[in-house]
C-alpha cells in the first residue's frame, strides 16, 4: 500500500510527539540500543491506525463523501427532469 507524502509525515509527527511525551530529554539522549521497550506499545498503535488509510486521511475520507454525495445529487436530477417529461 503505497502512502502519500504528507501521511507518511504525519505520522512520524504522531510517533515524535509520542515519543517526547513520554520521555524527558535526559532519558531519551542517555538510552542505549533496546532500553526503550516500553515505548512498543504505543508504536505498535499508531501503526495500527495509520494501516488504514481512510481512517487517517481525512481529505480523501471528505472527497469520497464528496463524490458520493455528487452522484446522489445527479440522480435526484435525473429523476426530477423525468418526473418533468412525464406530466
């Protein structure tokens, strides 16, 4: 599945915030390799959320609905143009 530019990032921004939420600058520059294990969780979360595109990009969550709502309007058109020829 390949992402846009800008999910991908803002996902990384997710995990940074995340990341420096949870820990103070003295802990995150004196971790070695590993030590910070604790932090698998929530990494594990987030990349659960943004396997799923739609839930996360919002922009082609709002164009699809959009669209749909485009096709929606076109077919109440159609019929009210048909309604019309028939009386």
């Amino acid at each position: 599945m390949q992402y846009e530019m800008r999910i991908a990032v803002n996902f990384l921004k997710k995990i940074q915030d995340a990341f420096f939420g949870r820990y103070d600058a003295h802990r995150r520059a004196s971790a070695v390799a590993y030590s910070l294990n604790d932090f698998r969780p929530i990494l594990k979360e987030w990349m659960g959320k943004f396997n799923n595109k739609s839930e996360v990009d919002k922009l082609s969550s709002l164009k699809k609905e959009l669209s749909e709502l485009e096709e929606q309007a076109l077919r109440n058109m159609d019929k009210v143009i048909e309604r019309g020829e028939r009386i």
